[in-house]
C-alpha cells in the first residue's frame, strides 16, 4: 500500500480541508456555505494547496483558515 501524498492523490485530503475552513469562515463571516466555498475556491490559498509542491496539505485547520484570512486582507 502507498502511503505517499503526490499531486495524484492529493485530491483525497482537499475536501477535509476545505470543509473545516468553509465551517471556520461562514462563523467568522457570517456568509452562507456556498459564498464561503467560493471565496475558498477562488483564493491563492487554495490554489497554493492543491500544489502537491507546496506542502500547505501538512497544515491543519487553523493554520490554513488564518493563511486565507491574512492574505484576503492584503490583496
């Protein structure tokens, strides 16, 4: 069994990590679900995770959340 996260597989572990944000930023925001997805799926912070390269997939919830946060704020 293969164990190793590629940009193949990565897609397995994208959609955990876009649902705890997505939780995170309707709370903080006090938007509905689906503008949440799709400020998440528009940011530079997502496109920087589904990038295998850039190891984002190592960070959890948090870390990821407080990324998309500051760099919506700076742009």
């Amino acid at each position: 069994m293969n164990l190793d996260i590629n940009q193949e597989n990565l897609y397995l572990i994208l959609p955990s990590k876009v649902a705890w944000m997505t939780d995170m930023l309707t709370e903080d925001k006090h938007i509905s679900v689906v503008e949440a997805i799709k400020k998440i799926y528009a940011s530079d912070t997502y496109r920087r995770l589904e990038n295998e390269t850039t190891k984002l997939w190592h960070w959890g919830p948090v870390a990821l959340y407080q990324e998309l946060t500051e760099n919506e704020s700076s742009e």
